[in-house]
C-alpha cells in the first residue's frame, strides 16, 4: 500500500491538519465532512507507527508516498 508513516500520533494529527486546511474542511463547526482522510496504527508492525493512505489530494499536500509493508492480523 502507499502512503505516509509517522512516528508520532503528533505527526500524523499534524499531516491531518495540512490537508484539511488545504482542502478548506471543515467549510463549518457542523458541516458534515469534518476531515479529508484520518490516521491508522500499524499496531503488528515491529515497531508500531502511524499512517495516512494515499490519495492524489493527499499527495498534492504531503509530496511522494512511500511503500508501506503492513503487518495484519491472520483470523483463522
């Protein structure tokens, strides 16, 4: 998958408040759409960090994706 790691929940908060403010949202405090994209935890991987998805938007804001290899969770 593509998309943007971060180390911190700080960072990725931070990337989240880059594209929101550059996509204009929230247009209100009660608008519907409230943000453009959030943030997962890649909690399997060894160590753990966070990431975005990419998105072309998104990459307009945050520049290049990077490869992520993400550890899930086998369900039997």
């Amino acid at each position: 998958m593509k998309g943007y790691k971060f180390t911190t929940e700080e960072a990725a908060q931070s990337a989240i408040a880059s594209i929101n403010l550059a996509a204009g949202i929230p247009k209100s405090p009660d608008a519907t759409t409230q943000t453009w994209t959030s943030y997962n935890v890649a909690e399997f991987n060894s160590p753990q960090f966070y990431y975005i998805g990419h998105d072309e938007f998104t990459e307009s804001v945050l520049g290049n994706p990077e490869e992520l290899n993400l550890i899930q969770e086998i369900i039997d």
